[in-house]
C-alpha cells in the first residue's frame, strides 16, 4: 500500500491512517545561516565555530540542597562533593547470573529502604548492553492540568530533586557465558527514606494472593501483617487498597481462577455434572474436589506450592509454644499422609479425614438447623387441615 501524498509505501493501514503533526521545524544559524535538523546538531555548531555566542544550556538535574540544575550527572556528583561536603559511596560488584543479580538488587533495596526503576537500556558494540537504574524518588512529577483522572491523594512518589544514588549495570555473553557488571551508588539525597513509597516485592503479592484465595477475611490479614509493622519494611504498611489490587491482578485477571459469585461456581459445576448441596453461603461437592486453578500450568502450580512450604518453615521457627508445635505437627503428618496416597474419588475421603478438624471445618449445623424448620411447617400444615 502506497500513501496518496508521497512514493513511500506503508506496510500498515494503521500507519496510513496515523495524523501527521507536519514538517519538523528546522533551526538555523543566526551567524552563518546553516540549516539544522536537530536543535543539538545547532548548539554543537555554535560552540565549535561561534563560540562567542554559545550560550549556556539549563539542565533538568536538580540539586536537592540547593535547588542548582545541571546537565550531567558527573557534574552533579562534583557539586555535592565539593560544595556540599556529601561523600558518595561507589562500589562494584559482578555477578553470572540474571538471577544472582536480581536477588542481590532486591536484598540491597531493602537494606537500604530504597527502590531503583530503569532510567534507559541500550546497546553498543560487541553485544555489550547498557541499563541505567535510578532511584524511584528521583525527578520531579509534571501533572497535567486538565487531566481525566484525579492526582493521588498520597500524591506523587517523586520528590522535585535529583538522587544521585543509582545502578550502572552492563551486560555482554561470550561463549554463552553472561557477565553482569554493576556500579553502585548508594547514597540517597534529596528525600527521606520513606518504606511507604515503595512497591510490594513479587514475592510478599504472591504470600497475600494465597491468603485471599484460602479466604482469610482481609481484616485478619491487616491486623496480622500490622503485628511485623516496622517503618523500614513496605509489608507491614499493607492497606486494603492494596490486598484488592493483589486479588484484582492475582485472581481477577484470569478468566477460569477462583470464581466469587455462588451462581458462577454452581453453573460451572453443572456442567461437569457434579451434584451440590447449598445451604445459604456454603455448598458442598458430593463426588469430587474440582480445581478452579485448572488452567494454570504444572510447573507454576510447584513453585506455588514449594513457596508456601517454605513460608510455613518460617513461622514454624517462630513459634515458641510446645502446643502449637505439636498442632501444626499433626497437620504436617496428615499433609504427608494425603500426598503420599493416590488420592481418587475412592480414598479422597480417607485422605481428608486424616486431617484434624479444626474451626475451620464445615459445620452441619445450619442444615440440621434447616431440617427442623422444615418440618415445624410440614407438622403446621397438617394441623391446619386436621
């Protein structure tokens, strides 16, 4: 496809259809009168064969003592040095992993309650990629003024200055072999170390999705996770707004995962030809246990299992009574039994009655409950036709 107004041809009719702004406006010297494309190719014009009328250009770094902008990172480095008296601490380290360096990246930025966010990533000669990584308190917030959307209320996570704290990090693969080499710069200014700014790791999102699909209350979760409250840690700052947008991203976001409405979950049974006792909020399955997870793949559904293995580990070296040890030795031992058996619709409720009931087990008691008002009503009408 070919454009009406030119020879060029456009492989997209997107590309046909997309608004032209027009020509760019082009830049001249005001000395000579050579045309530039470019406002830098101009300034680099003037400042080799004009000199004279070079004029300095006001940079977007800004200083976050005393407010002075600057065009290079190295010049804002030199003037906290040297007229602020800040030392900058740089280091290096090297890693041969991806993984390796993202664990040491995710330690750092919690010891020093601080996040860093991809400024830039390119790459130069030989297959040597370049990524810049700032800290996410870094620059200022440019608010639109007739904007759709209302501004946060916490309002904007930038802080108007320029931290000067970063990661340099450089990546090349020889003989399939990756070499991460990282300069570090640590120290913060500009704004104060405050946990609340910060993102969840993927890490604690996952510990609170699996609280919500087990279906702990969300209040239970809050006054747990206000129980390891500490300013240095983003867990313990946990609001409602974000266990819905764990539960939005986690469970929402894929159509066939844990179903919430009542009638969802009992047309999907139905469907399967499985047979449901309702009692008001709760309903039973009579022949088997249906996975709602059942689009996620095996090995997602390990790692998710191997990672609350673990967080179980962790709070059973917490605890400090001999009676919760031993109640949670019990439904590790029932937990072993029921993976150790092939669990069939035949011994699935062996398995099941091997676990010790607790509050948590589903009660008859509504339904015993129903049953006698049913036939209060039953024994009312024949009293009323006797």
């Amino acid at each position: 496809m070919s454009c009406e107004n030119s020879d060029k041809r456009l492989i997209f009719v997107q590309t046909k259809n997309r608004s032209f702004s027009g020509l760019k406006k082009q830049s001249y010297c005001e000395k000579c009168g050579i045309t530039f494309g470019a406002k830098k190719s101009l300034y680099v014009h003037v400042r080799k064969f004009h000199p004279a009328e070079s004029r300095p250009i006001s940079g977007n770094l800004i200083c976050g003592i005393c407010s002075e902008k600057f065009r290079l990172t190295v010049n804002l480095n030199e003037h906290l040095q040297n007229v602020h008296n800040i030392e900058l601490k740089f280091s290096n380290e090297n890693f041969y992993s991806e993984d390796d360096f993202l664990n040491w990246k995710e330690k750092t930025a919690k010891e020093s309650v601080s996040s860093f966010t991809i400024k830039n990533s390119y790459f130069k000669e030989d297959g040597l990629k370049l990524t810049n990584y700032v800290c996410n308190r870094s620059g200022a917030a440019n608010p639109e003024l007739n904007r759709t959307r209302m501004m946060k209320a916490s309002g904007s996570v930038k802080c108007g200055y320029t931290c000067p704290a970063m990661m340099a990090v450089s990546r090349r693969t020889i003989d399939q072999v990756t070499e991460i080499s990282v300069q570090y710069q640590s120290v913060h200014v500009g704004h104060n170390l405050d946990a609340g700014k910060f993102r969840l790791t993927s890490g604690e999102r996952s510990v609170l999705a699996s609280s919500l699909e087990l279906g702990i209350p969300m209040t239970k979760i809050l006054d747990k996770t206000k129980e390891v409250f500490s300013p240095s840690k983003r867990f313990g700052l946990i609001t409602r707004k974000d266990l819905y947008n764990v539960r939005r991203d986690f469970i929402l976001k894929k159509d066939n995962l844990v179903q919430t409405s009542m009638k969802a979950r009992k047309n999907n049974l139905e469907q399967t030809d499985h047979n449901l006792v309702i009692d008001g909020n709760q309903e039973i399955e009579n022949e088997t246990i249906v996975s709602t997870l059942h689009n996620v793949s095996l090995e997602s559904e390990r790692n998710d299992v191997l990672t609350a293995l673990k967080n179980i580990e962790r709070h059973v070296n917490n605890l400090t009574s001999i009676d919760k040890l031993r109640d949670a030795k019990k439904y590790v031992i029932a937990l072993e039994t029921l993976l150790g058996s092939s669990i069939t619709t035949t011994n699935l409720s062996n398995s099941l009655a091997a676990l010790p009931k607790g509050s948590n087990a589903p009660s008859n008691k509504n339904i015993k409950r129903q049953s006698v008002l049913v036939n209060k009503k039953k024994r009312a009408k024949q009293n009323r036709r006797q």
